[in-house]
C-alpha cells in the first residue's frame, strides 16, 4: 500500500524555496527519486504563503520509508534543513485505489 507524506517547511525570507532549490540544484532530489520504492518527490510553493513550501513525497510502502530515512540522503536533508532554519509539519496518507475515481477526469 503506496504512502504519502506531505511535509511543510517554513522559514523566513524565502528560506523554503531556497532549500528546495538547493536540493534539487545539487541533485540530492534527483537521488531520492533514484531510491528503490519511490514513487513521487515534488516541491510545490504556497500561493497564499510564499514562505511555505510543500514537499509531496511518496513510496510505495512502509520498508521504502525505513530504508530512505536510513540513507545517507537524510544526513543532506538534516543539514541543509538546519542551513536554511526550517520548521516543519507532517500528514501522511495511504492511498486507497480507485476510492474516488468517479469524481476524477482523466
């Protein structure tokens, strides 16, 4: 069963968007991506909080998650999360196939 995490970083004076930037300039995203089980790895900028940025990141089950958080990925991601002083939430989801497919255009 697919898992998503959507985290929201926050910081001030466009600190978000340069830390996404800088993850995805230096390739560090790019090998996430590369990770086995990965399934989507995409920042997206608040329209209403400029300051905000959304990471959508989903694999495809829980050992996925394990094994990426075990990945010296996470070292990168600590570091430039302290270089750019982040704060962050966390939801995560399951995906529910088809659960709501009449409702989607394809």
């Amino acid at each position: 069963m697919a898992i998503t995490v959507n985290l929201r970083y926050t910081g001030k004076d466009g600190a978000a968007m340069k830390f996404a930037r800088e993850m995805t300039d230096t390739g560090v995203v790019a090998a996430i991506r590369a990770e086995a089980g990965n399934l989507r790895y995409e920042y997206y900028q608040s329209v209403e909080d400029p300051e905000t940025v959304l990471l959508i990141d989903s694999w495809a089950d829980q050992a996925a998650i394990d094994a990426h958080h075990a990945s010296p990925m996470m070292g990168e991601l600590a570091r430039l999360r302290d270089k750019y002083d982040l704060h962050m939430t966390a939801e995560r989801y399951t995906r529910i196939e088809d659960a709501d497919s009449e409702f989607i255009r394809r």
